[in-house]
C-alpha cells in the first residue's frame, strides 16, 4: 500500500483557510486519497475523498495534483471547532487494510 | 451521529481478566474494522471483518480476538488484560465495496488497573 507523509503539526488563524499537504509520491493507479479527522478523542471522523479529480463536499475540499503524488484538504473558513488531527490515507478499496499515520495536528488559533 | 454503536463506553477492569468490545455498524454497512489507541498514541489497526469473514489483520494480539456475527454486529475479546492494554478501542464499519469510506463510533474507554 502507498504511505503518506504529513506534516505533524500546523497553526492557522480562525476565520482564514487551512490548507493541510499530504503527500503520496507511490500512489498507485487505482488507490483512492481519503482525509478524516480525530476531535481530541473522538472517533475519527470521515471528511472527503477522491481519485484524480478535485472533490468538494460541505466540509471541504480535496485538491489532488495532476501526478496524484500529493494532494491538499482545505478547509475554507477554520473554526476553533476544526481543531483536530488530520489523517491522510490512501487505499484501493474497502478491503484494503486501513492504516492510519501519525497525521498533521491542526490548532486552529483565535 | 456516525450511526455506528459502541458499548460499553467506558470499562475498567483488573489486570488478568477477559472482556468483551461490542460493536454495531450503520445499517446497510457490511465490513467491520477495530482499532487501538493507546493514550496519546495513533491509530493501530486490529481486524476487519466483512460480511462475517476476517479479511485482513493487522498487529493484533494471540490473547485478542473478534468476530463478526450473522446480524453484522462484531465483538472483540480481549483476554489476560494487562495495563499496557489500557487504551481507546474504535469500531468502524463501511458498505464494504468500492471506495466507501469508513464510519467511526465513539468507542470504548478500557482501563486496565
């Protein structure tokens, strides 16, 4: 399976857009970029996915480059709400194993 | 709400003993995944289950197991507790085809005295 490189830890000012990179130089044809989040302690939380095509849903948006090796979330307007643990995941299908990163911790300051 | 339901939520028990996870997955849901966080520690990969059957298995230990039930609920036994076994247990569940994504619950708070 392809692995993911994250930044561990990013600030970003409420009110503002919080891009969060990943990247995923191995990523396979047919490996779909998925993004969730982790509220301190809570169970982790679907986002957003996609393929090669930029994906945007009611809680943001997936930017994958033209390569597929990287791709960025953004969350448009952060809220201190948004403050969590980012993960960045690549996968086949559902009967991949799902493996989980350290992610990037985002804080989102007022 | 991620429609799936963990109990208990919180379990504390003493080290030596056996104890059992219980998960239900969102309706409709087919594949079933446990995972481990330990206290300020990432998100360790157990099993996953689909439609009954083990699919893949990560770093699970001999002296824990699950299953998944013909109703798709899924329990993970945990036996021979040891404090290091203290930690967050999630359950997830997806459809279990395709590119679904996974749905988490709240999960279970077990503390090893």
């Amino acid at each position: 399976d392809a692995k993911t490189t994250q930044p561990p830890s990013m600030d970003c000012a409420e009110g503002r857009a919080a891009n969060l990179p990943c990247n995923h130089s191995t990523i396979s044809g047919n490996e779909y970029v998925y993004w969730y989040r982790q509220i301190h302690s809570q169970g982790p939380q679907y986002i957003i996915h996609g393929l090669k095509n930029n994906e945007t849903n009611e809680m943001a948006s997936l930017i994958i480059t033209e390569d597929r090796k990287s791709s960025t979330l953004i969350l448009p307007h952060a809220t201190l709400r948004d403050t969590a643990v980012y993960y960045c995941i690549v996968k086949k299908t559902s009967y991949d194993k799902v493996i989980f990163g350290p992610g990037t911790s985002l804080s989102v300051i007022p | 709400d991620s429609g799936v339901t963990q109990t208990p939520k919180h379990l504390i028990t003493a080290t030596g003993q056996r104890v059992t996870l219980r998960c239900s997955p969102r309706s409709g849901d087919l594949s079933v995944y446990w995972y481990q966080q330990s206290l300020d520690q990432g998100l360790q990969f157990l099993i996953q289950y689909y439609n009954g059957e083990e699919r893949a298995k990560g770093n699970i230990l001999e002296r824990f197991s699950a299953q998944q039930f013909p109703d798709l609920h899924s329990e993970l036994n945990l036996s021979s507790l040891e404090l290091g076994d203290s930690a967050l247990y999630f359950c997830a569940s997806s459809v279990g085809g395709g590119r679904s994504p996974l749905h988490f619950g709240n999960g279970t708070r077990l503390t090893v005295t």
